[in-house]
C-alpha cells in the first residue's frame, strides 16, 4: 500500500513533479495544494526559508503535544490518525475537488 500510494503521488504530480525535492520542500506542500509546505509555514520560526534541527524539533513536539489528547506521552492510533486525517484533509479535499463535475473550474 505504502509503495503504490507514494508511487501515485511522485508518478502523478506529486512530490518530484512538482519541481520540489525533499519531503519538506516538496511532500507536503503537495498535500496543502502546491503551496507553502505546512511544515515550513508552521515551524520556520525565524522565517529564513530554512528549517533548522531546533525548529524541526520544536515544531515536531508541538504538534504531538497537541494530538495528545489524553496528555500521557504518547500517540494512541486513535490520536495519530486524527492528526494525520487533519494534515492530509487538504489534498483529499482537492482530489475531491478534481473529480466533481459540479466544482467550478477555472
């Protein structure tokens, strides 16, 4: 599932096709649309374009801290998976998008 999923993505517009590479330049920002990847507008702190260790590492603990529901440390699958539903609502939002006759084309 993992190799035809990701195969899909890079073979259809996805990450390398995008004129991206690497997963924060380009996986992410896939899934949010082609734009600004979530990863760099949410954790470049400092907004120089760049994602240092620290800031990669803050932004990580934060956004566990906050799928954390039950606060005990730890992602449950109940937990991971409603972050992972949030992060990736966008591109499943525009592959809706993309097969329904009635969304307005422009």
């Amino acid at each position: 599932m993992m190799g035809d999923g990701m195969g899909l993505m890079r073979g259809h517009g996805g990450m390398r096709d995008a004129g991206h590479h690497g997963m924060m330049g380009g996986g992410m920002g896939m899934m949010m649309g082609g734009h600004q990847s979530y990863a760099m507008a949410a954790f470049d702190t400092n907004r120089d374009g760049t994602l240092s260790p620290e800031e990669l590492t803050a932004g990580a603990q934060s956004e566990l801290k906050t799928a954390d529901t039950d606060a005990n440390g730890k992602l449950s699958l109940e937990e991971f998976a409603a972050m992972h539903a949030a992060h990736t609502r966008p591109m499943t939002v525009r592959a809706f998008q993309i097969h329904d006759a009635d969304v307005m084309r422009n």
